[in-house]
C-alpha cells in the first residue's frame, strides 16, 4: 500500500494501513482499534465490531496522506509563514506526541531486540522539547518582525534560528542511526513500523521546513 492511495481502507487491514500510513496509529487510537496484537483485521471489520462509522474513519486516515505546498518560493512573506506555521510548526505539535508513545513502547517491549532503537524515546523527547522552544521564538519574535517588513537588528534572531536548525539537523542525525536508516528487522510487530514510518516523515518535513526558512524564507531578509 502507497501513501497516497486514498480508497479502499475498509479492506486492508489496521497492520497494514500503520505500517504504511504515517499518524494512522494515532486514529486508531483515539477510536479504540487495536492495530498491533488485533492488527490482522480489516478496518471495516474492525470498525463493524466497535459500531463505529468506516467512511468517517477512513475520511480521517484521508487527512494523514503526506501533505504537499505548491509554489512555496513564489509565496509572498505573510503567506509563506502561514504556509510554515500551518504545515510545519502545527504538524510537527500533532505528530510527535504520537512518535514519542510509540517509540516508548517498542522500547518497552522490544528493547532486548539487537535491532531496537535504544534511546530513541530519549531522543524525540529532546528534540520535540528543542522545536517546540524553538518555534515559539520564532512566532513570537522573528515572524513578526518579518510580517512587519523587517528590523535593522533582525540579523541576531535570524543567526540564533540558523544556528538552532543545524541542532535539529544533527538530532535528525542521530535518529536515522538509531534507527538503522529506519531499517526494520522481518518480524518488526506493526507498532515499531508505524514508528518508522513516523520518524521517516518527522525526518523529511523537518528537513524540507529547515531548508524552506534557510533558503526562501530567512533569504528574504539577508544582507
């Protein structure tokens, strides 16, 4: 199954739609549905058992397909950090909550797997903690000053975001070696996939968010 198929939920099963579908796990927690030791079972059935309704679940898994930003250069300034703030800083607060559960639970139950992201947990709690601190400071200072059309003294806040970027960066690092380059062992239970699946795309926003302010963004204000 391929991230951007949007039809046909109901047949697959809960397994297989967190394995390939990242946040689908969080849906399937808030509604109850069992994807791990019950993950064997098609969405439909699973839903049918619980009375809940499978078009609305699977109108929710819909909202989970990888998100795309068209035109993002061409953006004028008070777009482009909408566009930012909207995609990048409210999906990274959606989505790492859900990372940080399911990495503490494969470390709970696989952590003597040779292959198991030991500190992985620890990792995504400090880097969750980092980018939260990290874009308030931009929200409540540098995005202002730029929706303002700039500050003679915006360089300084500019160089901390920069500097900060490179931080992100390096934990990102260590992430995709914890993980083996999200590579995962054969009998990897459907949460530890769901959790690969999750980093993988934490990997790819974050990288493409950084890249975005550092070359259109925080350009715009140069020199």
């Amino acid at each position: 199954m391929s991230a951007p198929e949007t039809v046909g939920f109901a047949h697959r099963t809960l397994a297989e739609i967190a394995s390939h579908l990242p946040g689908a796990t969080a849906v399937f927690r808030r509604h109850r549905l069992d994807f791990c030791c019950g993950g064997q079972v098609p969405l439909g059935e699973a839903a049918a058992a619980k009375g809940l309704d499978v078009a609305g679940l699977e109108a929710e898994l819909d909202t989970m397909i990888a998100r795309g930003s068209p035109g993002q250069g061409a953006l004028d300034t008070e777009a482009l950090i909408a566009l930012i703030e909207t995609r990048f800083h409210a999906g990274h607060r959606r989505d790492l909550p859900e990372l940080l559960r399911l990495a503490k639970r494969v470390e709970a139950v696989h952590g003597a797997h040779p292959l198991a992201p030991r500190g992985i947990a620890a990792l995504l709690q400090r880097l969750a903690d980092e980018l939260e601190a990290h874009m308030q400071k931009e929200e409540q200072v540098l995005f202002p000053l730029m929706r303002a059309g700039g500050h003679p003294m915006i360089g300084s806040p500019i160089g901390v975001m920069l500097r900060e970027h490179g931080e992100a960066e390096e934990s990102l690092r260590r992430l995709e070696g914890l993980t083996h380059g999200f590579g995962l062992p054969a009998e990897a239970c459907p949460t530890w996939r769901a959790l690969y699946v999750g980093a993988r795309r934490l990997t790819e926003d974050l990288k493409e968010h950084i890249d975005l302010e550092n070359n259109v963004l925080f350009s715009r204000f140069s020199g």
